[in-house]
C-alpha cells in the first residue's frame, strides 16, 4: 500500500493543490488526500487531531500554530499574495466597484451578496468589516448569504438570484466556472493575504511533506500560481 499524504488547505489555494495532485501522485508514488475549507476550519481541523502532514494557510495563522509548538520550526514556504475581489455570474452585467463609492451602490443595488463565513473565513471576516464600514451590515442583512468557505460561496452564486453578487478570494473567484471578477476591492478597502505552507510537528510523512511543500511553493509551479490568481513581490520564487 502507497504512503498517504494528508493536507489540510485553505480555500484560497485549493486550485493550485488540485491541479498538481495528479503530478505529485505520479512523481511520488504516494496518495494525496487534501481537505479544503475556511481557515479558521482548518485550525480547529488540526488541532482535533485530524491527520495532517502539510498544513497550508495563512501567514498569519502559520507563525501563530508554529509558535504553539503544532507546525513544524523548519522555515515555512511562501506561496504569494492573494486580494478579495468582487464576482459576478458569467454572462451578467459587470458593476463598477472600483472606488468605496462605486462599492456600496454595487452592493445595494444587488438582490443577493455572496460571500465566505464571517468568523471563520479570512475573506469572509474581512468582506463582513467592509459591509459595516459602509454602514450597510443592518441594509442589506436579508440579503447577505453567507456559506462555510469561499469555494462554496461562489458555486452557490453560479446557480443563485440573478444579478446577485459575491466577494471572496480572487483565486477561488477564478477558480470558480461560470463567474466573472468584477476586480479587487476598492484600495480603501483592500485585503492582500499572504498564504504559506508548512510541515506539521507531528507529520506522519516528513518526507513527502517537504517533498510537496517545495513542488508547491517552487519556481516549477510560479506561473501557475500566478495564473490562478497570487501575486509575488519581485524576486519571489
């Protein structure tokens, strides 16, 4: 029986770990099982006790989990930079939400606002800040659709009310089909999340953990990544 290697992942960066479970299956030799969801999900999935060997999520979230002594100290693997973005259905019209302005007219005028679980999803959190700042969290309350992650948003808003709108992140916006970025949120409003991986202290495949990591988080898969929607600082790999 093949070795098994356990993910747990982020939303944000669930396009890329799919598109490379095939290659690193046959590079390897060894199974992949990935489980994707909200980052706070994520959390509270490894530190039940679930089987994981690479842990990939945010920055943020790594220093904290290596910190608490649960990731490995190895220097952890930056994969780029990811903004929320606006979405709509393909085919619909595209709103201007360019300016803060623009925004919340784009939000009130829409009949259903989709967008990730605002305590545990990095976007969700974020995109749940920006309704209040605009002082449209009571307005559009009965309309707001909230799911456990962004990935579920956004296949949610593919076959929910017409001219309905979604925000999460760019990547799972792309990664979505039948959807359109309308673009980032407004500068006012911006939210770059810097994702990362690493191994955990108790990895049963040390191994294939880095093996992986490095495969991830390498030069090899730069242009995908940036296809998919990360953005780098000069000189990333």
């Amino acid at each position: 029986m093949s070795d098994t290697l356990h993910v747990l992942c982020a939303g944000a960066v669930q396009g890329v770990v799919k598109a490379l479970h095939a290659r690193f299956e046959r590079e390897s030799g060894a199974k992949l099982e990935a489980r994707f969801g909200a980052v706070g999900a994520m959390k509270e999935a490894l530190l039940a006790g679930e089987p994981c060997d690479v842990m990939i999520v945010t920055e943020a979230m790594i220093v904290e989990l290596q910190s608490a002594g649960t990731l490995s100290i190895r220097a952890p693997a930056p994969l780029g930079r990811v903004r929320s973005g606006i979405a709509v259905r393909r085919g619909a019209s595209v709103p201007s939400a360019a300016t803060p302005e623009a925004l919340k007219a784009c939000l009130r005028a829409a009949p259903a606002i989709y967008f990730a679980d605002p305590q545990r999803a990095t976007a969700g959190v974020h995109f749940a800040s920006v309704l209040a700042r605009l002082e449209l969290a009571d307005e559009l309350a009965s309309r707001l659709r909230t799911f456990p992650d962004g990935a579920s948003a956004m296949r949610e808003l593919v076959a929910g009310e017409a001219g309905a709108i979604g925000c999460t992140q760019i990547t799972e916006i792309l990664y979505t089909p039948g959807l359109v970025l309308v673009g980032p949120l407004p500068e006012a409003f911006e939210l770059a999340t810097e994702y990362t991986a690493a191994a955990t202290a108790r990895a049963a495949q040390p191994v294939l953990a880095q093996r992986f990591i490095d495969l991830l988080a390498g030069p090899a898969t730069h242009a995908m990544r940036a296809e998919a929607g990360f953005e780098f600082d000069q000189g990333d790999p």
